[in-house]
C-alpha cells in the first residue's frame, strides 16, 4: 500500500475494512457475468468459473519461462518495495488513495476505492447494463463527476470495439432506410439476422454486425434490385459475371459509404423452391423496429433455424456464427427447436440443420433428440467441415455438363469478371490495387487451394456415400 | 412544469460503449461520442425527461452539487441542439 511503509494495512482477516467492501461491490458488479457473453476466454454461463485453457496456455508458458529466467540470473528475488508498488499499480482491486495523481478515485459508500486499470478490468457488467439501460452500478455508489460532454468521434481503425459499433449504428440506419423504400414501393421482405439475432438471442448483451441480411419473394425481386439502386447500392457482381457458377443463396450490395445489403434469394442450406423458402418464413413472421421503421423478421423457431443454417454455412471457423448458434441453443427451449426442426423439413433443410447443430457443444445432444437424420448433401457435408472455398467450384464443376460448358467454368475461374473475383476474395474488394493485385495471384491462390479443396472433397464424399 | 425535452426520434441510432454513448446521426453522417456523465442524461433524454429530472439524474448518480448539475445540463442541451439531435 503507498505510503503505509511497504506493508499491508491492518484489518480484519488481515484486510482492510475498506478494501473490503470496496471489492464486495467489485464482486457484485461481476456476478452478473452469468448472463453476460464471454468477452475473453471465461467459462461460458453456468460454468464452475475460471478461465478457457486455450486463453491461458500461452499466458502460462511465457510466465514459466519468465520464471526461469528469473531463477537462472539468480538475481534473487523481486525487492518488495518494486513488488508492492507494481502488485498495487496493476492487480488490486481496493487500495487505499494516497496519491490523487496515481489513482483515479471512486467513492464507495464514502469509502475512496480502485485505480482506473481495475475499474476497467471488469467492463462485463457495467457494459450490459448500459446497455439494458438498466443503470451502470449498485445503489449507494457516487461515481467521481465530470462535465456531461458530446464531441463529434473521428471512428479510427485502430479502435476495433468502437468501429464495429460505429459500423453497427450504420447498419441498423441503412436497415430502416431499406425496409422503409421497400415498404414505400409495396414489396414485402423480411429481415433474417443482425439485430434480430442480436434481440432475439443475446438479450441485453451487446453483438455487432455488418450487413444487411433482406429476404423477399421471388416475385419481388426484380423490384427490390430497383430499390437498392436507387437508394445508392450496387452489386458486387451482375448476373454475367457469374453466369454459369455455383448460385448463390444470397447477392451482395454495397455502397459508397461501405454499408452493404445481402439480398437472399433463399437461405443457406434450403434445397425447396425459393418461393416455398419465403412462403414458410413469412409465415406467422413477427414485427420489429429497427432504427424507428417495423421490419418483418422470422419467428423465434425460424431465427433459430436461419441461425443454425448460417453457422453449418461457415463451417468450424465461422466463430460469429457458432457464437450466435451457442447463443440460441441456451436461450431456446425445446419445442421452440421442434418448431425449427419441422420448419427445416418443409424448406428440405433438416441436413443443414443437423450439420449446424453438430458444430457447437450440446448440439450433438440435440440433434438426438430432434431425430434429425446423419445423411447429408456433399455441400452440407463440405460447409460445414469447413472445406476449402476451391472444394465447392470443383463440385460444382463435377456437376456441370458439356465440355464446353465446364472449360468456360474454368476458365472464368482462372480469369474471372471483376464482379466475381469481388465476390470471392476480400483482397479485390480493396480498391483498384486490390482488384489488380487479386488477379495477379489468382493463379497461385488457386494452385495454393486445389489439392486441400481436392482432398476434402475426396473426404466429404466418402463420408457421404 | 418545463416541457418534456427528447432526443430526435428519426435517423438517429446510438449504442453504449465502455460506459460512454456513441451514437450515429443517419442526417449528417455524423458520429458523437458522450462521456460517462454525458451518456447518463442521453439515456433519460431517450425516454424524455424535464430538466429538473435530468438534474435529478446527475445529482443521483454523481458526486456533484444541484447548482453545478443544472448548469452543466443546460450546456449539454444547447450543445445536443446545436447538433440537431434534440427534439423540437
């Protein structure tokens, strides 16, 4: 403690009386981690505590070697006058205040507790219930006071959580702009993900994203395209420049301002007509406002649907979308997965659905008692093994009739049209150099994935036969 | 009784964020960050408040006198007038 002659001030228990409840309240603030995400490697909700190894592993090795280190240079021990005043700089929770210009005090039932770097160290709770709006701390604390301010936020790359929530603000005005055009031209469309997951599943528990998810009818489709157009978004790729590949459950548009619209003709994993895909998930559709405009999205059986297909759709290392499916698994009972379940074989996406579940713990158990079926398509299988992106083309390209028809598929993958290779690889997203670049490599990326994609190709239909 | 005071309903989207408010205004493309003490009179601003309220809010929530408050919360809603994020 500073100032107390480099040893612990007395107490009871040999703690502080102070300390105490100053770290009572710090314990309180974070029990409520039990319904909160996990922000690192912590236990997941109902879990005995502690911390993933995975998080820890390399923590541990380096310290051991730190250890060693220390012990090899027999330099003898740290000085306690050094030990102490680090420990109290960095891991305490409660400390006396003896220096305002060390710590940044906060009062405590009167009692003056915690450096900044501690406070921070336990953001889970505070940022949940900011924002559930719920207040940010027990009663009978007064937080130190500083002038109420708005300034205008320059979003900088280098500040991650705030870009994604910057992007998020964006996303969620870009959906009431598209649903409110969309409504005004009298088409009728759904929102399938974004801040329905995000409601749905996640509660008051904060969970970004970056685009759009809109489904419509077939019928509408052409209307909606208009639309887009008019409120600025283009297609990452026309019709011609992907003429004759793999469809696509889902077209990107983007626009100036980097917000970006996935226009669903269907949803991942769904072999029924497209028409009979919307017909089922408008189906008892509910209403949400999003950003002051009522949007049609799914049911809670068909979110929990969507969202399981969209993780067996990304495969092992689509963590967003495994989160996501971790999330609806704890929050949706059982009769709501029946629902999801039956809904799933009427849009004939019951492979997709048991390939999803399987990606996350407890999800096996599930599809147990779901009765879901073990068959699955070679592209169910292949998604959600995580195959490489090559491993669909040349399936697709297995499938492909005609000489002619399969040498101008390979030889729109060699060279593609802009609008593909955009589709494709992120790199030609990146501006003229991006495009140019990506068509540079596109030849050694193609060689670099063709024999994985070959193999795990060779693997799925193995395990498919 | 003063009048109700809320934040704009349209083209305005905000999240909180490590305790502070960002929040997105769709009319000028234009994001703003709230500081702790800030995002806390946003939030009743969200749900409409009257000034004594807002001054309520602070004087609860901090550790600040009620002549310092109000005058720090009429500061704050001229500026989140002069942004055009106040309802008129």
């Amino acid at each position: 403690v500073p100032g107390a002659g480099g040893t612990s001030a007395p107490g009871g228990a040999g703690v502080p009386a102070r300390s105490h409840a100053a770290s009572v309240a710090s314990s309180e603030l974070v029990s409520t981690r039990r319904d909160s995400p996990r922000y690192g490697g912590e236990s997941a909700p109902g879990g005995h505590g502690g911390i993933s190894r995975a998080c820890v592993i390399f923590t541990i090795a380096r310290a051991y070697c730190l250890a060693s280190a220390a012990v090899v240079s027999a330099k003898g021990a740290t000085p306690p006058s050094v030990w102490h005043e680090t420990q109290c700089a960095l891991r305490m929770v409660a400390t006396d205040c003896q220096s305002p210009a060390t710590w940044c005090v906060a009062r405590v039932d009167g009692v003056v507790a915690g450096p900044a770097a501690n406070r921070k160290a336990a953001p889970i709770a505070t940022t949940s219930a900011i924002a559930a709006g719920t207040g940010t701390r027990p009663r009978g604390i007064a937080r130190s006071y500083r002038r109420p301010r708005i300034s205008i936020r320059a979003v900088k790359l280098a500040e991650p959580a705030l870009r994604a929530t910057a992007q998020t603000l964006a996303v969620d005005l870009a959906t009431a702009e598209v649903f409110a055009a969309l409504a005004d031209a009298g088409i009728e469309a759904m929102l399938l993900r974004g801040p329905v997951v995000a409601r749905r599943f996640y509660g008051d528990a904060p969970r970004d994203y970056v685009d759009v998810d809109v489904l419509v009818p077939p019928a509408a489709r052409a209307r909606t395209r208009a639309v887009l157009q008019r409120l600025g978004y283009r297609p990452l790729a026309s019709d011609d420049e992907v003429a004759g590949h793999r469809p696509l459950h889902a077209r990107e548009w983007v626009r100036a301002d980097g917000v970006s619209v996935d226009l669903h003709r269907t949803v991942s994993g769904a072999r029924a007509p497209d028409e009979r895909v919307w017909s089922e998930l408008a189906a008892r559709a509910e209403r949400a406002s999003i950003a002051g405009t009522v949007c049609a999205v799914p049911r809670a059986a068909a979110s929990a649907l969507v969202v399981a297909l969209h993780a067996a759709h990304n495969g092992p290392r689509g963590a967003k979308p495994l989160a996501d499916l971790e999330r609806a698994l704890a929050v949706a009972d059982d009769v709501t997965w029946r629902e999801a379940a039956a809904l799933a074989e009427r849009i004939d996406a019951t492979a997709a659905l048991a390939a999803g579940l399987q990606l996350v713990a407890g999800g096996a158990e599930l599809v147990g008692r779901l009765e879901l079926p073990e068959a699955q398509p070679i592209e169910t299988r292949l998604r959600s093994a995580g195959a490489p992106p090559l491993a669909l083309g040349i399936e697709w390209l297995a499938h492909t009739r005609g000489v002619r028809a399969k040498a101008a598929l390979v030889a729109s993958v060699v060279v593609p049209r802009p609008g593909a290779l955009r589709t494709w690889r992120a790199l030609a997203r990146r501006g003229r150099w991006g495009l140019a670049f990506a068509y540079v490599s596109q030849p050694f990326w193609l060689a670099r994935h063709a024999v994985p994609s070959l193999r795990a190709l060779r693997r799925a239909r193995r395990e498919v036969a | 009784m003063s009048e109700v005071l809320r934040l704009r309903p349209d083209a305005l989207e905000w999240r909180a964020l490590e305790g502070e408010v960002i929040a997105l205004d769709g009319a000028s493309s234009t994001y703003f960050a709230l500081n702790r003490t800030g995002s806390v009179l946003w939030s009743a601003l969200a749900e409409g408040a009257r000034r004594d309220q807002l001054v309520a809010r602070l004087v609860e929530a901090f550790d600040v006198d009620e002549s310092r408050a109000a005058r720090d919360v009429e500061e704050l809603l001229a500026a989140l007038r002069r942004h055009g994020l106040l309802a008129e």
